[in-house]
C-alpha cells in the first residue's frame, strides 16, 4: 500500500481541500474550515458550495474527495445521513464515514479535527438532560 502524501507536499495554490462533517450540528465549524482554507489561498470542496448535479449524492460526494488532495474530516456526538443501498451507501454507514474511507483507500492524507463537547450546539442537549433528572 502507497504511503500518503505529506501535508507539504499538497501545499500550493491550487490544493483542493474536501470538508467532510454532519451538516446540522457543525456550520460554524465547517465555515471556520472553509475560511481556513480560502486563508490559505486554497479551495474548499464543501457541501455549501456544491450545486445540482446528475449522479446520486453518494456518487458526487465520492468523485469530489477523489478529486481533492486533502480531506479534513470534522467529527461531533452524533452520527448523520447513512444513505440506504438503493442511495449509493450500505445503510449502516454515514455519508461522512463513506467519504473517510474513499480519502484512505485514495491516500488522500487526513486531518481529523474534534468538536469540542462545550461548542454552542451542545447547549441544548446538555440542558435538556439536566431538566431530565
């Protein structure tokens, strides 16, 4: 199995950085990513962005990662979209593990970044167990 590419080695202008996350819990992350990279004079390959297109959307998601030479990957508490066998997935897996394992088996290097449990769209679902109690 090739080794992935180090970070240095996709630093230029035209790298193309897929961001990979639920969508719900996550936009202010996931536009700090997306600012991050245009920071960097890079582009971001981001659901924001992406228009109609003809493929199924397990299918475009998998192409765009495929196309990109960077994956970063933003993970929280929950779990999201797993698409059904008939949508382009198995039913078990989410969009973003699906889009994961097409980085690896492309040696697209990864960076995974947490959400940390304080974000403000835990708020909520912290109060709510304690009103539970």
């Amino acid at each position: 199995m090739t080794e992935p590419a180090s970070y240095s080695s996709v630093a230029h202008h035209s790298t193309k950085v897929f961001v990979s996350s639920t969508s719900k819990y996550l936009t202010d992350q996931r536009a700090a990513a997306r600012n991050a990279i245009v920071g960097m004079q890079w582009h971001p390959v981001i659901m924001e962005d992406m228009g109609a297109c003809t493929d199924s959307t397990v299918a475009a998601c998998l192409n765009l990662v495929k196309s990109c030479h960077l994956f970063i990957l933003i993970i929280t508490y929950r779990q999201g979209w797993a698409p059904t066998a008939q949508e382009g997935g198995n039913g078990i897996d989410s969009i973003t593990a699906l889009e994961l394992q097409h980085a690896r088996d492309n040696n697209i290097p990864v960076l995974t970044l947490m959400a940390d449990e304080d974000w403000l769209g835990n708020y909520g679902r912290k109060h709510n167990k304690r009103e539970n109690r």
